[in-house]
C-alpha cells in the first residue's frame, strides 16, 4: 500500500472546472454636491465674557455698545450619490425641510445673544454662527445617506471704525487644528 506524502502533487481530475459566475462589478453612482441658500435676519452685539468692557470696545468696536441687525446669507453644501432610478441625490427632497429646521427655526428675527444658548458662552461673531449652524445641520442630516461638506455664513460687517470691507463669509468643513 503506497502512502502519499506531502510532496507529492495532489491528483487531479480528468474533468475540468466549472467556470465560476462572472463577478458583477460594483454598481457606482457620481458623487455630486447640492448648494442650497437660505437668508435669515437677526440682531446681536458684540460682546466677549472673556474679555473686559474695555477690551471688548477695542476688539469690537461699536458694534460691542449697541445691539444691531444682520442679514445672514447661508449657503449649504452636501454631498451624495445619484442614484440611477431617480436621477436625484437620496433624500435630496429633505435638504430644504432641514435647512428650515436648522436656520429658520432658531435664528430667524432672534436675538441671538438672549434667544439661543449656544450663544450664552461665546460672542456672536460670524465664525461662531457658522460653526453653530454646522452643529446643527449635521445633526438634523445624520439619518440620511448625504453628507454635509460646507456652511458658509454672509453678511454685512458688524459696525465698527476702519473696517473697508462691504460684505464678510466665514466658511467650515469640519476641519479641526490644534491650536498651541
């Protein structure tokens, strides 16, 4: 009786192999960004806990004395996949319910000082309502299979002496850096 070892080729069969099913390749969609703008009026004044009366006229200007208003020009930007049946982003017809949620619904006519807390604990600049926006879109849109990948904020400058510009945009992506 002869034993294999394991040097030796294992036998083969005189039939050859079934084919194997053809893979089907991955199904791919283009991925596309959706803008979507929105305006909102509210009034706020400059103003930092942080820092003294005096540091904040110097930092803030008149805008830290006297509660005045903005339009805020908002642009948001999400991205998602087309998806072939429909032609359309999925989910895409919500966009404009959450941008009403997450806008309208807090900042519009408020004082953004008193009516809402995020605001309690930091100045209302255009930076932080940039940053409170994006906290709240990407909550609202966390179901959905879109990302949030920008939200910029505009607006006419807060009033202050020497300032040359008509018109400022703070923009967030949620990058983060460490600061020293």
């Amino acid at each position: 009786m002869q034993v294999d070892s394991p040097s030796q080729e294992p036998l083969q069969s005189s039939a050859s192999p079934a084919p194997a099913a053809p893979r089907r390749a991955e199904e791919q969609a283009p991925l596309v960004t959706l803008c979507f703008s929105t305006s909102v009026q509210s009034v706020h004044r400059l103003y930092s806990s942080n820092l003294s009366e005096e540091k904040n006229e110097l930092r803030y200007g008149v805008a830290a004395m006297a509660l005045h208003g903005h339009t805020y020009n908002f642009e948001l930007k999400f991205r998602g996949p087309v998806y072939k049946s429909t032609g359309q982003v999925g989910g895409s017809n919500v966009l404009e319910e959450m941008a009403g949620l997450a806008i309208h619904e807090v900042l519009s006519n408020k004082n953004l000082d008193v009516d809402i807390s995020f605001f309690l604990s930091r100045p209302s600049t255009l930076e932080n309502v940039c940053l409170f926006i994006w906290r709240n879109i990407t909550v609202i849109s966390a179901p959905h299979p879109f990302d949030i990948c920008e939200v910029s904020v505009e607006s006419t400058p807060c009033p202050r002496a020497g300032i040359f510009t008509t018109k400022q945009r703070v923009s967030f992506s949620g990058d983060m850096i460490a600061l020293p």
